[in-house]
C-alpha cells in the first residue's frame, strides 16, 4: 500500500514537472514570436521612412496621412526630418499602426554626432527591439534608429 501512495506522489510530481515545463516553453515560444513580429514592424517602419517621401508627397505635420522621409531611396529631406519630430507622439503611432508599443526614433552621423531624437527612451521595458539602417542626411551618411518596445 505504501509503494502505491508513492508511486502516486511520483507520478504527480512528475505530470507537475511535465505541465510546468510545458508552461514555460509556451511562454518562451509566445515572447520570441512578440519579439519576431515587433523586429518586423520596426524594419517595416525604417523601410517607409527612408524608401518613401510618404502620403503626400509634400506632407507636413497637419496633412501627413503616411509618414515618409526620403527624397530618394535611402536619402532623407531634412525638411521632411523636421516636420516628422514635430508631430504630436500619439498621432505619429496612430499612422504607424504601432498600437500600445513604445516609439524612438534617432538620426546621427555615423562619427556619432546626433542629429535628431524624437519620442522616449524606454524605462524597464519588457521586450525592445532596434532597427539601425544607413541613410544619406545632408549629403552626409548617417544611421536611422527604429526603437520599438513594450
């Protein structure tokens, strides 16, 4: 009678250990997807900013229906620039299509020189991922930075 409680207290230990286990690797596999599909959207994002002049073409703050900033593929109109960073954050994830995520985007030259910052830094985010490409800024190259978190 004793070996069957404890074949008993065994066997729920180890459906225990299996259904946690499980637990875990659900979990794990869930957050890798979140993480795949937000590396995503910020390569999609770079990708309007610096292949596209955006909707319309001669967009400012209070016209823009998509945000684009090149003049040509991978060279960006400062103007385009400046009037991006003045558009109210929320509106700016509005037209992303970003939802709840956090938003960050940096312009430098590559020696490092900062150009221009727009939106927040993350603060104990869960999960943040950064897109970098290479632009063309006032005939000199320069890094764009897609930061999305949540």
């Amino acid at each position: 009678m004793i070996d069957f409680f404890f074949a008993i207290i065994i066997l729920i230990f180890l459906i225990e250990l299996y259904i946690s286990g499980w637990g875990r690797t659900v979990l794990s596999t869930g957050l890798k997807e979140q993480k795949n599909e937000m590396q995503l959207l910020a390569l999609e994002i770079s990708d309007m900013f610096i292949k596209s002049p955006g909707i319309p073409g001669d967009w400012d703050e209070s016209t823009v229906l998509a945000i684009g900033l090149a003049q040509n593929s991978h060279i960006l109109d400062p103007k385009k620039v400046n009037e991006f960073t003045n558009i109210p954050i929320n509106k700016t994830k509005e037209l992303l299509g970003i939802g709840n995520l956090g938003f960050y985007f940096k312009l430098d030259y590559i020696n490092g020189e900062n150009i221009k910052e727009y939106g927040s830094k993350p603060i104990g985010a869960e999960e943040i991922v950064v897109v970098r490409r290479l632009v063309i800024y006032n005939s000199k190259e320069a890094f764009i930075e897609i930061w999305l978190w949540k």
